[in-house]
C-alpha cells in the first residue's frame, strides 16, 4: 500500500476494495477489482458532485452520472496499482471539496462602507 495513500476525510475504502492487497501474479491489480466496489466508487464520485453542483431535473442528474462514470473510468485507465486508483480518486474529490469551499460565491460579502457618492 502507498504510504502516502489516506481515505477522503469520513470515508473508507468501498467493501471489496482491499488498498494493500498485493497485485496478483503474473496479472493486472484491477482483476482483482470487483466490479461492485468500482459502482460504488462511482456512486461516491456521483455523490460529491451532486453535493457541489445541485440539480432539479433529471437530465441533469443523468449528465451527472455520466460525469461521474467517465472521471472513474479515466483513473481507473490511468492508475497503475489499486492504491494509486484509491489515492487518485481521493485526491480528486478531495480537491474538490476545497474548491467548492474556496470558491468565490462561498465567501461572505461585506458591502463598501466608502462608497463614493455617499454623502
């Protein structure tokens, strides 16, 4: 396992994902993989966006969900062992999660008591 590897704050590894199993002999880490984790993988991603981008019709959801499926299948491409599969999709809605907190219309406004024209 990657030492530098750490779970979405509040999260785990998705039941059937062990981040410190060895890949297998002679085969690829994501034979390993159940395709059930990997759903609910997606569905975590899902969830983040829904929370940072709300939608109120269901075609919106539906893009949603095709985000959050494409954004899995590119880390899952791109990974080269399960922890670096985990730690690449924390690292993503970590990041995020921070820039939907540092995000301009987040922050309070305070009106210009110096106004010009004010008199």
């Amino acid at each position: 396992m990657d030492a530098n590897w750490q779970p979405v704050q509040g999260s785990n590894p998705p039941d059937g994902v062990d981040p410190s199993a060895p890949a297998p002999a002679g085969g690829d880490w994501r034979a390993q993989l159940q395709p059930e984790a990997r759903s609910r993988i997606v569905n975590r991603i899902l969830e983040t966006l829904r929370r940072h981008l709300p939608v109120s019709v269901p075609e919106g959801l539906n893009e949603l969900q095709r985000i959050a499926v494409r954004f899995e299948e590119k880390i899952y491409t791109a990974a080269t062992s399960q922890s670096d599969y985990l730690r690449k999709v924390s690292l993503k809605m970590l990041s995020m999660e921070t820039r939907t907190q540092q995000a301009p219309g987040n922050a309070q406004v305070i009106p210009n008591q110096n106004y010009p024209g004010q008199g």
